[in-house]
C-alpha cells in the first residue's frame, strides 16, 4: 500500500470518527441548547415519589413539554428522588428523571439518558427567586470554569396527584447526567466515598475553589466528593466540578446552614476552602479570574428580566467585593492564600 493511498485512508477515517463525534455531541446538546427557560407539566404524587423512590426504584411517569415550535409533547420516563439535605428537610425533593432511547429519539430529550431535576425546597413565591439565584451560580460557573455541568432553566406547572391534589407553578433546573458531563470531556466519572484532594489537576481545583470562594459557598468537600463529582480524564487527570449550590451566599437561602467550626457567622460570609497549591499556578488563576471580571459580571445582568433593578445590583455588589480582595496583595494574602488547606 503505497504512501499516498495510507494518508488518504488516514484523512478518511479521521473526518468519520470527528463527524461521529459531532454528531454525537450535538444530540447530547439538543436539550441545553437554548437558553429559553422550557416549559414543563409533570403529573405524580410527591408522596408516592418519596416512600417509594430510592437509589434504584423508580416510578413510570409522562413529561409534557412544550417543543420549540411552540406546541405540546409528551415523553415516557421514570423519576427517582436524589439527594440528601433538600430531600429531608424541602417540600419538593431534588428529582432524576431517566428517559429510554428508544422515547427520547427524535424528541428534545434525544441523546440525553437521565437529568436532574432542581426545584424550589418550598411553595412560596420566594423559592422560584432562589431557584433563580441558584441558576445564576451556574451560569456564573461557567463564565469561569471550564468543566461545569450543563443547565437549562424550566417553568414546571406540578400536578400533585396526591391527597391535597394542588397545582404548583414552579421553576427549577434540569442539570446534565454526570456520565454525560464526562463523556463532553472524553473522561469518565470517578466514583470513591473518599478522595485526595490534591490528586486533583491543580489549575481546575484553583479555579473551583476561587469559584466557591467567589460565591460563597462552604457546602462542599473535595475529600468526600460532597456536591462534588470527579471525573478522569483519558490522560489520567482528575478534574472536579462542582454542583448544588443553594447553600451559598449569592442564594442566601432561609434554610441556608453552615459549619460554625469554621468561624463564619453567616452564609453570606466567605470563607476559603482551597488546598494550597504551587504559588505561581495559584498566581495564575488569580490573574485569568482578574481578566475575567468584566464578563464575569456581565452574567448577572442579563438576569434583569427576572430580578429587580435593586436585586441585580446588589448582586454585582456582592461579587465586586470578591474582585476587590483578588486584586488587592494583602487581602489576596490573608483570605484566600493564607487560608489555605495543607491536609
């Protein structure tokens, strides 16, 4: 076979597995790929949903959705309660809903097997505000982080078909699958009840650590992968993304709880959780976070459509004090770097 013949194959055989690739990756992407809030109607009994759910016990039930031309669809699926503290202590338990390929083939759910499910811990209309807050951590992870997790806003009317039989109009947050996440990074989830923080690439830990310092929350561990999931890379990389972030202080959640041991007196005090890292690649992701302000920022305001005037500046305020600290030697020193985990 002569050399000619060989690169041509070559050539051939690279373009199939990039546009298998491509393919792939845009039925994957079909869901999250509007940044429209999608309408939602889902039919079940909370009660029945959490006696009789577990890790792997599932209820059949139908999601109505509305398509993006406007008209209503409907896909089989199965929901599961997850979760640990909104489970226990919220009237609407965090949801997964698991869809079969079969259903999800040329629908809006196709190439996606299974989603989490956010929605408010509580009835009144305030908890769709932290619902929305909470959407905004994530959109704001994403202005800084490379490796997030996929979210896509839903206004969901809640038939509750058990004994009060009432109607909630809710919004929440569909977040990707964790495999899912994994397989955008050509990675796979790496699953362990403990861990060695610094076992993590040091510049996406940085990043993530700068992250919850940024926003304020301290309802995470690297050590135990709480609302922390690990994924591996194909060159053997661990990469951590972060996840749930209601109990932080751009939320500011009433149900919002923290450790008293780490000497804060309230969820909207930050504190840094970050290991210590080599000096110059925690200098680095200072720096990229500094370039990243204005964009950073720019986050919050297009939220205008959902939060009043007053709202929205009081949350470019609370992230322009995280900013001001990063900049300034001394207070960069003292409450991030200087607080650094050894072990």
């Amino acid at each position: 076979m002569n050399r000619l013949l060989c690169s041509t194959i070559l050539i051939l055989l690279i373009h199939a597995i990039t546009t298998s690739l491509s393919a792939q990756e845009s039925k994957q992407a079909i869901l999250f790929s509007s940044q429209e809030p999608l309408s939602m109607r889902l039919d079940l009994s909370l009660s029945k949903v959490r006696k009789h759910t577990d890790d792997s016990t599932y209820i059949a039930i139908v999601v109505h959705y509305k398509t993006p031309e406007g008209l209503w669809d409907s896909i089989p699926s199965s929901v599961r309660t997850r979760g640990h503290f909104r489970k226990k202590h919220c009237f609407f338990p965090p949801l997964r809903i698991k869809f079969k390929k079969k259903d999800a083939n040329g629908t809006l759910f196709e190439g996606t097997k299974s989603l989490k499910l956010v929605m408010p811990c509580q009835g009144y209309q305030t908890s769709n505000d932290l619902i929305l807050k909470e959407f905004l951590c994530y959109r704001l992870y994403e202005a800084a982080c490379p490796y997030v997790f996929r979210t896509r806003l839903v206004d969901i009317t809640l038939n509750d078909q058990g004994k009060n039989g009432n109607t909630y109009q809710l919004q929440g947050i569909f977040i990707e699958d964790d495999d899912a996440a994994a397989e955008r990074y050509n990675a796979k989830v790496f699953e362990h009840p403990k861990f060695d923080p610094l076992q993590f690439q040091d510049t996406s830990s940085l990043r993530l650590d700068f992250f919850q310092y940024m926003i304020a929350n301290t309802d995470f561990s690297t050590t135990f992968l709480h609302n922390i999931k690990a994924i591996q890379t194909k060159n053997g990389r661990f990469i951590p993304i972060a996840y749930d972030f209601d109990m932080s202080g751009v939320v500011n959640a009433p149900y919002a709880t923290f450790d008293e041991k780490l000497g804060i007196k309230s969820v909207r005090e930050r504190y840094y959780k970050g290991y210590c890292r080599d000096e110059k690649v925690a200098q680095a992701v200072r720096e990229d976070y500094i370039n990243r302000e204005q964009s950073i920022i720019a986050v919050i305001g297009a939220f205008d459509k959902f939060f009043e005037p007053k709202e929205i500046e009081g949350l470019k305020k609370y992230l322009n004090e995280f900013f001001v600290t990063i900049k300034n030697d001394r207070a960069y020193s003292e409450r991030l770097i200087g607080k650094c985990r050894s072990q």
